[in-house]
C-alpha cells in the first residue's frame, strides 16, 4: 500500500495534483504548469515523486533564504522537477547551512 493508502494501481487525477500545487511556495505559473503535470505524472508512484521533489525544492528555497521573487515559476519547476529528487540535493543545502554557521562562529 502506498502512503497515500491506495491498494490498487488508479490514475492520477488533476484533484490529486492540484493538492501537490498547493504544496508549492510560488503561486504562479499554474496553467502551464499543471498542463505539464497532466502529461508527466500518471503513477502513484510518481505522484510521490513529485510530492518529495516539492518538499525538497520548498526546503531549499528556506535553507537558502530565496527571496520570493526568485523562486521558480510552477510551469518551471515542472520542466525540472527530478533535480529535486536527489538526496545530494538536501545534503548540499545542510552543508551550506552548516558552513554559514560556522563562519558566523569564526
């Protein structure tokens, strides 16, 4: 069973992604960017992909302090969202945190 607490294989419908957009930290580019989600997420499993990329990229743009202008577009990010899949991606932002802490130390 998935997180979700699907059982069986079903298709991903435009509802399902439209709670994933709310979960995005820039409320622009929605139309091109849920056309593209349509086409690109059919499985539960990507679903939850895009899910742990929107979280990763939301705690990316805090750990580095984005200003709100440059967050990225939703119709953007989805151009690119498996960038944000990588564990490396969160790593780097915990070692950019940390180094900035210590240098405030120094």
């Amino acid at each position: 069973m998935s997180k979700l607490g699907f059982s069986r294989p079903r298709l991903i419908t435009e509802h399902d992604l439209l709670q994933l957009y709310k979960l995005y930290g820039r409320k622009r580019g929605k139309t091109l960017g849920m056309a593209k989600a349509m086409r690109q997420i059919k499985t539960i499993e990507q679903y939850e992909q895009l899910r742990r990329a929107i979280e990763n990229y939301n705690r990316l743009i805090e750990a580095e302090g984005t200003e709100p202008q440059y967050v990225m577009y939703f119709s953007t990010f989805m151009s690119q969202w498996r960038d944000y899949l990588e564990d490396e991606v969160m790593d780097a932002v915990v070692l950019d945190v940390s180094d900035i802490f210590q240098a405030k130390e120094s």
